[in-house]
C-alpha cells in the first residue's frame, strides 16, 4: 500500500492547559484534494502550523513525503506551498512585481512568472497595483506566489474565506484544475461544507481537536443515507418516549407534542407506530427523513442533542 503524502500520528497540541489537538492521525493520499473541515476552533490552523513547522507538537510525529518532519525540515518544506489566512502582498506594486521580490530570493528563473500568472488566470491584471485587486484576485496572487517554487503539495488555510459567489467559483475552478491539469496534492482547510463537497476528493472533519470522520467524499455522502429520522406527533410525549428509548432508539424532544427518533430502516416507522400505539400512546402523524451532509457534518461537529443512547446515530461514521 503506497505511503500517505502527509500523515500524523497520535499528534498532540497544547497551550497551557489547554489541549488544541488530541490523538489527531491523519491520512492525506497523493494527488487527492483534501478537505480539512470543521467549525471555527475546532484546531484547523492549529493542524496547518504543525505541518509547515511553525509549531512543534506536544507529542506525536508528522510525516510529509515519506520523511519525519523534525528530522528533515529543510528537505520537505522545499517540495511544499503554502498560503496561511491572507496573503502578504506589497499592495503598491503590481502582481507581477510582488511575484518578481519572490522569485529572486528563491533564485528562479524569470519565465516562471509568467507559468504561475497564467495558472491562476491573472495574466491579463498582472500590470495593476494589487490595491486595485479584488479579494479573490488577492487570493489567487497568493496561490502563485505559493506556487513559485512549483511545490508538490499545497497547503492553504481557508482560500474561500470572504470571498463572493463568483470568487468562490473561481477558487474552486483552480483548486481542480491544480489537481488534475498540473498533479499538485492540495490540503485545505475549511468551515464550508457545501462548497468542499463540490471541490475535495477527500475530507477529514474536525471537531474540538479530535477528528471524527475521514475518508473519501462519497463515503461521507453514503453516511447520509444511513442518518435517518422519523418525526412524530403524538399525544403523550413523556410516555412515548420512555416507550421508544426502552427500545433503544435514540430520541429528541422537539416540543410538547413531537420526538424525532432515529432509525436504521425507513420500515422501522411502521414498527415504532405499532409499539406506540400498543403502548397506549395516540400517534397523530409520522415523517421520515434522511439527514442531509449538513446535518451529518453538525452531527459531528455539535454537542448531541439526543437523549440516552444518542451516540447511537454517529456509530456508521465514526466507524468508517
């Protein structure tokens, strides 16, 4: 089995008494888009310094092309480009000019310049002063200044972060197009689901610094089909739901009439409505669902809001 392009293991963070990222193993496979997703705190940046070696872990290891990042720092960063919330641009020169002061203290030839304009579409604004650019043109000079060196591995923190709709779909144009015209492996971090479902390859999510689902996107898109719940509006709700969680079944209070009861099988309705009414309990209506990624993903990344057994509707993804 071929060697993960970054991998961690057992990796810890601490500031203080305060424990960041705990037990965090990641697995990012070469030439995949990287989905790095989690609510605002959840330790994203944190992770993404780690990587870079701006920060040193608490424990654990760090390993980036087959090599231990402690070990072999100089070597790995070499082969990597990063771009770190906003870019640092010097908003008086032009974007040509700004990629010009990196490319003679890395010593590169000239024409690359023109390569890494022309792969983030800024060849046509190169001339103009960067404090006439947008905030995605900005983005996108940052990208070519991280690509400068031709890096294998881009790590970027946050790309769509303000961005507009159409800046969005730009970012999202380049990241593919990255990948899959010119071979580079992107990890990227990110609080917006719906936008990495159409972008990544790959996701890991994060959650108060431990990671509770990775894997390919599809298979978080196959988790939603096994998230389900039934909504349902009965007369009695105290004893309804002493009914349904002697049952096992994980329950949510919704009001004074309504309890949403997560299932395995949309057949399991006709079931609960049989115990319910058995158990003299009038049932009024019931609704089946299936949870959407975004509640899956706030399933996660949210305190649970079920009753007793409520870990029981998390089991399919923390087992994948």
């Amino acid at each position: 089995m071929k060697e993960p392009l970054i991998s961690t293991h057992q990796l810890h963070c601490r500031y203080g008494a305060l424990e960041i990222l705990k037990d965090l193993d990641l697995d990012i496979p070469e030439g995949s888009i990287y989905g790095f997703l989690g609510p605002n705190g959840a330790g994203k940046t944190t992770t993404i310094r780690l990587l870079l070696g701006l920060l040193k872990p608490t424990a654990g290891t760090i390993r980036l092309f087959g090599m231990e990042l402690e070990r072999n720092r100089v070597q790995v960063l070499q082969r990597v480009g990063a771009l770190i919330e906003t870019p640092s641009l010097y908003r008086h020169l032009s974007g040509r000019d700004n990629l010009e002061v990196m490319r003679r203290m890395l010593g590169l030839k000239k024409s690359r310049i023109d390569e890494v304009l022309e792969i983030v579409r800024l060849r046509q604004d190169a001339h103009r002063p960067v404090k006439q650019y947008s905030l995605g043109m900005c983005q996108r000079l940052g990208i070519a200044l991280a690509l400068l060196p031709d890096p294998e591995l881009l790590i970027l923190d946050e790309p769509t972060n303000g961005l507009d709709p159409s800046g969005i779909r730009e970012m999202r144009e380049l990241l593919k197009d990255l990948n899959q015209e010119h071979g580079k492996t992107i990890f990227l971090s990110s609080h917006l689901l719906s936008e990495m479902e159409k972008t990544v390859t790959h996701v890991g999510i994060l959650h108060q610094g431990q990671l509770r689902f990775q894997g390919r996107i599809q298979e978080l898109q196959k988790a939603t089909q096994q998230a389900r719940t039934v909504e349902v509006e009965v007369g009695n709700v105290l004893l309804a739901k002493e009914i349904l969680l002697y049952l096992g079944h994980a329950v949510e209070t919704l009001d004074n009439q309504r309890l949403r009861v997560a299932v395995q099988e949309k057949e399991e309705a006709a079931a609960l409505n049989q115990f319910l009414v058995e158990g003299g309990v009038a049932v009024y209506n019931l609704a089946f669902s299936a949870q959407s990624l975004e509640e899956v993903f706030l399933s996660m990344t949210e305190l649970p809001a079920f009753d007793s057994s409520a870990s029981l509707h998390l089991q399919p993804f923390l087992q994948a």
